[in-house]
C-alpha cells in the first residue's frame, strides 16, 4: 500500500496542468450529470475566504483492499463515525466564532467547504482536488443548491485525520502552495519540509511519542518487550523510532509484527501466538484503534493476562479497544495522548445541534438518523433508504477515539419527527469531558484564521496581497511558519521550524470503572522540560494489570544480584545474560552490573563481592607465636650477653678472663648484644628507616664478632708457634690487636655505604589475595650477596685459625668449640640461601631473624657459655697453677713429640748426637718453666 502511495503522490507533483487532467478524467461524464451518492460526502458555507476541511465522517469505503489505486470515487462510504462529526462541528464553531470576532479578520467572512473522508486516501484526494481546482469541478462537486456561488478559491485545508491522507493532500496542495494544518496527522515523515512544503500540524510528530514510550520503558526497567505496529504510514515509522530510542537505553525486542485491519483471522491468529509464546510481559503497540480491534479482541478471548501494553495516542482511547468486560486482561495499559482542551461555548453549541439549524448540512441528518434510528424525511417527502449491512464500526484517525457503532437491522426505518432530544440520549458525539483530537481542530483553524488576519493586515504592500481580500500563497505560508499564534484560552499553537508544535502528552491509565475501563491520567510527558524531568508520573495513581500496586517486570534474564555481573551469551540479545560471580579483587555494588569494577589496591573485595574491604596488613607481628618466639629468643640472647660481660667484668683478674684476652672478649660480647638487637628490626611493622637499618646492623655487628674471634685465635696461635725468646709483649700488644679488629669491620661498613647510596633496600608492600605483606625489597641482589659473602670470607679465615689452634690449651683459646661455632655459621646460612629464597610474605623475615639469633646463640654459647661455668661454678680451675699447668702439660706433649720425632731420626747418627738431642730437651723443658707466666694480655715472656 505504501509503495503505491509513493508512486500516486509523486506522479500527482509532476504539473498541475496533469492534475486537472486526471480531475477531469476521474469526474462524473461531460454530459454533466452528478453521480447519485447514498452518502453525500461535502458540506459548504460561502465566505470570502474558504478554508476547507477534511474529517473521516465514515469509518471506510466499500472496498476491502488497501490498494487505494483499486478504489473508484464512487464508492460508497460505511459506517458513521461519531466523533468525526464532532470533529467537523468544531471547525463550523470555530469559523462562526470567527466570524463574530471584530477582533480577528474584520469585514472578512470566512466560509468553508467540509469533506469527508471516509477514512481513505482515495476520498481526501477527490475531496483536495475540489478545494484546489474550485469552479472546474464545483458544477460536479458541489451542490450549487446547497452552497450557492463558490467562486473564491480555498485558501487554507483543516485536516487530514490519517498521516496517509495527509501525506497524499500534502503533495497535492503543495503543486498549488496551499497551506495545510493538520490536526491528527503525527507521522514523523511528514516533518520533511522539503517533501511536505505546505504543512503544517496541531499535533506533534511521533518522533516525540516514540521518545516518549521509550522512556516510560526506561523508567520501569523494562528490558524485554514485544513490538507491533500498524502496517501503514503511522505505526512503520512511529515504531521505527521508537525501536532506535529503547535500544539506546539497552532496551532488547523479542519479537515485531505489524497488523493491518484488512489482516485474515489466520494472520491475526499468528500475531496472538506469537504474544502468548513470548517471554516479555510489556508489549508496546504503535498503531491505530482500527488495527488494534481484531487483534485484541482475540487476545481478550484467549484470556492473555500478565501482560502489560504501551500504547500510542492511535489506540489509547479507542473504545474499539477499550471495551466493557475487558480490564482482567487489559487493565494496567498505560498510553499517551493529547492534552485536553477547552473550548468555551461549544458544549451548548453541541446540544443544540439539529437538521433544522443547518438544513444543507447533510452529515447533521445522517448523525439524527444514526443516533435516533429514524430516517429524516426530504422536502419532496421521499423516504431515506440507508445501507444496512449489520454492525458498523466508526474511526477517528490514529489518535484513537473510535466508536462502537449500530447500524439498524432493519431495511427501513420511521421517520424522523424532529422533536428528538439529542441531549437525552448517550452518544459519543456529546462526549465532550475530554476533548483532545476535537481541541486541535479548533486549533488548527485558529491557526489559519491569525495567519490570515496578520497577511491581511500587510495588504498595503502589493507584495503581501493579490487583492485586499486574497493574500499571496507564499506569505500566507510564511507567516504561518514563523508567527506566534494562541487559541482562545490563551495557550500557544506555534510550531518549530518542522512545522509540529512542542511535545506535550497526557499518560492515560486504563483502570476499572464498575463494568467499564476508565482512562485515568497518571502523568505526563513535557518536551519543553529539562533532560530528565520530561516525564512526570504520579506511580500511587497507576493500577497494573491484575488490580495490582506492585511495576510488573519484564526481563529475558532475572536480574543480576550484586556481586554478580551480566555474562553474554552467544547468538542472542544482550538482554539474555548468565549471572556470573565477579572475580577474585572485583565487585559490583549495583543490580545488573555489565562488568565488575576492580578494587583499589589496598582493597579487597567482600566475601559477597558486594564492595571493597581494607586488605589485612600482614608482617611479621610480635603478637603472633612466631614472632612472639623471636622476640622471647632475641631478648633472652641479648640478657644473657649483659649477664656473660658482667661476669667478665667482675672476674676480669681471675687468671681465666686474662687467659681468654679479656679485651677482645668484651668486644665480641658487645657485637653479639648488637647481633641479638637486630633481629629485633625483623619483627613488627616494617618501614623504610627498618629496611635500611637491620640488613646492616646484622652483617656489621656479626663482622665485628667474627674479626675479633679471628683475631684473638689468629694471636694465640701466632704466641705459641712463632714467639721469640727474650722479646718482651707488653699491654700495647693488646691494642694492637683491638687494632686489628677495625679494617677488617671498616671493609663490611664500606660496602654496606655503597650498598645504601646506590640502590638502598625499601619499603615494598606486595599485594596479594586479602591481604597487603609488607615486606622490604633489598634493592639489588648484588648488595646482600656482597655483605654476606665478605661475612663468609672472614668466618672461612676464623674456622681456620681455630682449626690450627685445636691441640693449644683451652685456659687460652676455645679453639675446638670456635671451629664448631663457625661450622654453626656455615650450616645456618648456606641452609639460609635456598630458605630465603623459597620464602614469601612475612616469613621471609622470619626465616631471617632465625639465622641471626642461630649465628648470635652458636658463638655465644661455644665461646662464653664453658668460661662463665668455669668462673661460677669451678673456681678451683680458675687459678694461676692450673694456667700454669695447663701450659706445661702443653709443653711437655710438644716437647714428647718433637723427642719422638728425633728418635727416629737419630737411629742412624752417632751416639753423640743422641746426647746431645737429650741435653737440648732438658734444656727446653727447663726453660718452658721460666719463659712464661700468665699476664693480661694472655702471654707475657719473663725475663
């Protein structure tokens, strides 16, 4: 239908002169006879100015088939449509008021000439040809009897009602720069000013209304929902728009069918299994009350509840749709529609409407036959034959205000006596509480009446007017396009520069009114408003389907709990989604999340996944049992260090302490308390002043202990072995070798300063599952491997002195518990290396701290723990004749040795030689007597 729409309008644009030719072709023969029409399809006033009108008087055409081409001029018009009479005694108030008005074109009268329709393209095309054309078809047209001599041509056209027809009268009027003002076409199509130069509506595009549905879709939450839409020029564009703005809002569409009232039961069939099939319970129809009535009747006799509908302004109070007994499945739609109006005087104007008042008027007295199922009789009494072909049923335009009509069953009816009350019977036709199609015609004829008073009154210019009464085409569509116009009530009828006033829509509510469906207004939507506060709804007013307070929902998927986030499912809509847990270090604190946002770093997400919770800081806390451990080991090693250099302090005459270099042992009591503290820096919270500090304060403490071990043993060995006899040691030797003591340190303290200076340990928090491990990073690798391994070299140097001094007496040198106390040192950190590096989190530092206190408890109890029981618990071994002793026995068993050693050698040599070998020995032993005593520096030669 549309495809031949298109192709009729723009072969109707090629040239007016072609368009009479067709005018003259599809009139009546030349001979000049009118054709006999049961249903007269024109009404006329004079006026120096004609307006004219277009209104769907009846609700169709004898034809069956959409096909407008198929259609003959003809054909007769069914049906009475209540309201579109009302709409057309609108337009004849509005002109007599006019017509009143001083105010408003004076000594101008305006007449009109009044068409129906029929609800059809072909019929609104016969109707704009008369208006345009005027006195080439007015003797075949237009009853001279009826409208007298209409020799001014139409100057303005009320109408069309269906955006089809006014699509057709648009091309049509264009070819004669006539304006148009529709008061029901809302078609987006037509905002096309290049296609649609002349027109002009009341009502707003359907651009607005799709914007509209979608964000009352939006607002619900509805994601998954039905479309249909009517197969015409209203509902394929309307639901076109509507579909780009829902799924702008992420709005998914299961299913889209388009219906026409010409459909067969089959397809309607088809259309309600598709619905009872679907899984979305919100439906948004965009099409006309025609379209929608076989539809839902079939929906309301299968009994298809649960469902929720969206209507457009076509069916939102269509009675076709909106019938008695139908609100347990129909109840809860919610649609848009035009704001009421108000027209004052007209309601009286209504009741006194009667044949008598306008006697030319032939759709008064058919509207008087219909409504009292009489037959008004003619002046030459002839009695007035109606069709009869069952029940009719009426049509407003897609707006939505059609009627159940009756036509008399009956081939004939009585006559009308005229003494009929019209006010006493009910009849859409006096339903005036809630005038929205009716307001716009009104409007729309204001709105040519202003445009033409203000053209008018510029007819001094001979550029404005033909004659003082006949403005040019092109200022009167200037004027129209770019004026301010208001209605009586003082509301604005302007249009924007697509020629369609601001959206303005009343949501109307079907809810239940005793047998009835009353349409409550429960909002409405406002395109003047501001982003976001457009649409206004009061939500305690609305009833959903079923009597129910509660939004339904309709969603391919239930919705995603926080926590959880939207997982796409291959090949279907992104409406239908799996839930699934976000990830571990993720959340979502929001229903239907897309994706699940990830924590900030000293975060972590609940166990719900709901939000983010402070990670647990983890170190090695004093308060655990491992660190408790190490701390109880730390300081128990640290007290018993104080204790051990008490003892040496007190006792620092006692011939043991002097033996054992009393000095030298102080200081590796020193080194070892310093030892002892470090590890201490290895336990609770760490930071960058500890991470810098207690690598350091390990290595050069313990290189300090081990230098002095080194060298205490490297002297007593150097004493025994390599003393000179007569040279004197005096209490300078014992600083020489505190001496000693300090390159060997000062080497570690060196490359611990390079260490710090050029890639310094820090802080290095590492995050993990839950929790954040603060741990200290040592920089570079090279750093610790450089400290412990100058560490190492100088303990291999003291395991090796203490290895040769093994067999000296133990009143001097600890050499035997020194060796093991180093193989202690070796043991502990060589098993340290591959422990340190398989450790993570806060055991790295525990496994540390352990090797420290390991290495600090090694020396302290090989070298201290055999004094200190010696000088507590046996005094007795604590004097100058057991050193002494010691030291002989230990002179005597070399002495025995070297003797062995020569009486081997000697078995060959003469026997003097073995004499004088054994007066050498008495000498030697002789001498071992007299050559040493105990001093304080350990060894001292006597003269």
């Amino acid at each position: 239908m549309a495809q031949h729409l298109v192709h009729a309008s723009l072969g109707l644009r090629l040239h007016w002169e072609v368009v009479v030719l067709i005018a003259v072709w599809t009139a009546p023969s030349c001979a000049g006879h009118q054709p006999h029409l049961k249903n007269p399809i024109h009404v006329c006033q004079p006026g120096d100015i004609h307006l004219g009108g277009l209104f769907p008087i009846h609700f169709g055409i004898e034809s069956q088939t959409p096909d407008i081409l198929s259609h003959k001029l003809t054909a007769e018009c069914t049906g009475f449509n209540f309201r579109g009479a009302r709409w057309l005694m609108a337009m004849m108030f509005a002109i007599e008021q006019i017509n009143n008005n001083w105010s408003l074109l004076p000594n101008v009268t305006l007449g009109y000439k009044l068409s129906d329709t029929c609800n059809s393209v072909c019929k609104a095309l016969e109707a704009t040809l008369a208006f345009v054309i005027g006195n080439f078809l007015e003797r075949h047209l237009w009853d001279s009897s009826t409208c007298g001599t209409l020799n001014r041509d139409t100057l303005g056209v009320v109408g069309a009602t269906s955006s089809s027809a006014s699509m057709a009268v648009s091309n049509l009027l264009s070819l004669f720069n006539v304006p148009q003002v529709s008061y029901a076409s809302s078609s987006r199509l037509l905002s096309n000013r290049q296609q649609y130069q002349t027109f002009l509506r009341t009502v707003p595009s359907d651009d607005y209304q799709a914007a509209a549905m979608a964000d009352i879709v939006h607002h619900f939450g509805w994601t998954w929902i039905g479309l249909i839409s009517s197969d015409d020029d209203y509902g394929r564009p309307g639901i076109e728009s509507f579909r780009q703005h829902a799924e702008a809002n992420g709005v998914c569409v299961e299913f889209a069918n388009a219906i026409s009232r010409y459909d067969s039961p089959e397809d309607v069939q088809t259309v309600v299994n598709i619905i009872s099939n679907s899984t979305a319970h919100v439906i948004v129809a965009f099409a006309s009350g025609t379209d929608m009535e076989y539809l839902m009747l079939e929906v309301v006799r299968q009994g298809l509840a649960n469902r929720t509908w969206i209507a457009s302004d076509g069916w939102t109070t269509s009675s076709l749709v909106a019938r008695p007994g139908s609100f347990n499945i129909l109840g809860g739609t919610l649609g848009l529609a035009l704001p009421e109006g108000n027209i004052p005087g007209f309601r009286d104007y209504l009741r006194t409407t009667h044949p008598n008042r306008w006697p030319r008027n032939h759709f008064i007295k058919e509207l008087w036959e219909f409504t009292f199922n009489c037959t008004w009789r003619e002046d030459q009494n002839e009695m007035y034959i109606v069709d009869t072909k069952g029940p009719m049923l009426s049509t407003s335009k897609e707006n939505g205000l059609e009627d159940l009509i009756a036509e008399p069953s009956t081939s004939e009816r009585p006559f009308c006596t005229g003494k009929e009350n019209l006010s006493a019977v009910e009849t859409p036709f006096l339903k005036y509480e809630a005038l929205r199609v009716t307001y716009s015609v009104y409007q729309a004829v204001y709105t040519l009446a202003q445009a033409l008073h203000s053209t008018l009154s510029q007819c001094h210019n001979k550029e404005t007017c033909d004659t003082p009464q006949r403005p040019k085409m092109s200022k009167l569509l200037e004027t129209l396009r770019g004026g301010n116009f208001y209605s009586t009530d003082g509301k604005s009828m302007s249009s924007n520069a697509m020629g369609s006033p601001q959206p303005l829509y009343s949501i109307i509510n079907w809810q239940e009114d005793g047998e009835n469906l009353r349409f409550e207004v429960v909002g409405q939507y406002n395109g003047r408003a501001f982003h976001g506060k457009m649409l206004q709804l009061n939500h305690s007013k609305i009833v959903w389907n079923g009597a129910r307070s509660e939004v339904p929902h309709s969603h391919c998927s239930s919705p995603c709990p926080p926590g959880t986030r939207k997982g796409l499912l291959k090949n279907v809509p992104h409406c239908c989604f799996k839930c699934q847990p976000c990830a571990d270090g993720k959340f979502s604190n929001e229903t239907d999340a897309s994706s699940c946002e990830t924590c900030p770093d000293d975060f972590w997400p609940s166990t719900n996944h709901t939000t983010c919770l402070p990670k647990n800081i983890e170190f090695l806390s004093c308060k655990e049992t491992i660190g408790v451990l190490l701390t109880l080991f730390s300081t128990l090693g640290a007290s018993l260090t104080i204790f051990f250099a008490f003892i040496f302090l007190k006792y620092r005459h006692t011939p043991i302490v002097k033996a054992s270099n009393r000095d030298l042992c102080i200081l590796i009591l020193f080194a070892l308390f310093c030892c002892f503290l470090s590890a201490l820096l290895f336990i609770g919270r760490p930071s960058t002043a500890k991470c810098k500090l207690r690598q350091p304060a390990f290595v050069i403490s313990f290189t300090l202990c081990v230098s002095c071990i080194l060298v205490k043993t490297h002297h007593v060995l150097w004493a025994f072995n390599e003393l000179i006899p007569g040279r004197k040691h005096s209490v300078n030797n014992r600083r020489r070798q505190v001496l000693l003591v300090i390159p060997y340190t000062a080497v570690q303290v060196g490359i611990c300063a390079m260490w710090l200076i050029l890639s310094p340990p820090f802080l290095d928090p590492q995050s993990s599952k839950g929790t954040i491990c603060l741990t200290c990073n040592e920089g570079t690798p090279i750093g610790l491997v450089s400290v412990l391994g100058y560490l190492f070299v100088l303990a291999c140097f003291c395991f090796l002195m203490a290895f040769r001094a093994r067999k000296l007496p133990e009143n001097f040198n600890e050499a035997k518990l020194i060796t093991f106390s180093m193989l202690i040192f070796f043991i502990v950190w060589l098993s340290f290396v591959p422990t340190y590096i398989s450790a993570q989190g806060k055991f790295i530092a525990a496994v540390e701290a352990m090797a420290i206190l390991a290495s600090a408890y090694g020396v302290l109890g090989c070298v201290f723990v055999h004094r200190c029981y010696i000088i507590l618990f046996r005094s007795e071994l604590n004097t100058i004749e057991e050193v002494r002793c010691c030291t002989a026995a230990h002179t005597f068993k070399r002495a025995a040795r070297a003797n062995l050693r020569q009486a081997k050698t000697s078995q060959k040599r003469q026997l003097c030689a073995s004499s004088v070998s054994d007066h050498s020995t008495a000498s030697k032993q002789k001498s071992a007597d007299q050559l040493y005593s105990v001093s304080g520096d350990g060894f001292t030669t006597l003269a």
